[in-house]
C-alpha cells in the first residue's frame, strides 16, 4: 500500500492535526515515502532503551522522535502562515510546483 509520493517534503514546516501531539508544529526532518510517514521535529516523542555501547557505555533510556502518518500533518505556508492544503500546478517547461490553497504563493523556494 506504499504509494511513494507525499504531500509534504524535508524541511516543509508543518501542523499535527490527529493524535497524542495534535496542534503541534514542527519541521520535516526527513520523509519515508515507502512507509507513507515523516518525521517531525519535537513531535511524537518515545523513550527508547538502548544497551550500552562502546560509543555509549553508559547506555539507558534515550528520548527520540518516531515517525508520524503523513495524512496526520498538514503544510504550514511560509507567506500566510496559515495551514494549507497543497496544490500542484504545472509551471512553463513542464515543471509541476507545489503551491498554497489559500494565497497561491509558492511552497517550494
């Protein structure tokens, strides 16, 4: 069921709309298309256990950022700052362009 094509890409700024972080915002730190997932700054926060190492030896329990659903995220634009849908649009070449719904600036820099 992996599609392999997100709404959303690595460094976009982003709102959490369903779950324990709803309402949160955060940067894209990397996308994985292949599991439909993100990876948010500061949201969805777990604790992992971790032996210890040799780069570690002390080990313990470390707090760490796991993967949030992509449909659980919506794009912040960077011109209204308002949360948006995403629209994709087909620019002169032949290029597509991610753009706001609702001011139709660009997403994409």
């Amino acid at each position: 069921m992996a599609t392999g094509k997100l709404h959303v890409r690595k460094g976009d700024k982003v709102l959490v709309l369903s779950g324990k972080d709803k309402g949160k915002k955060g940067k894209v730190v990397s996308t994985l298309p292949g599991k439909n997932k993100v990876l948010v700054e500061g949201v969805n926060i777990i604790k992992k256990h971790a032996k210890p190492t040799q780069k570690v030896p002390q080990g313990g329990i470390r707090e760490m950022e796991a993967p949030v659903h992509a449909s659980n995220v919506m794009v912040i634009c960077p011109s209204c700052q308002q949360p948006t849908r995403v629209s994709n649009r087909l620019i002169e070449g032949g290029k597509k362009m991610r753009g706001c719904k609702k001011c139709g600036e660009s997403l994409d820099k």
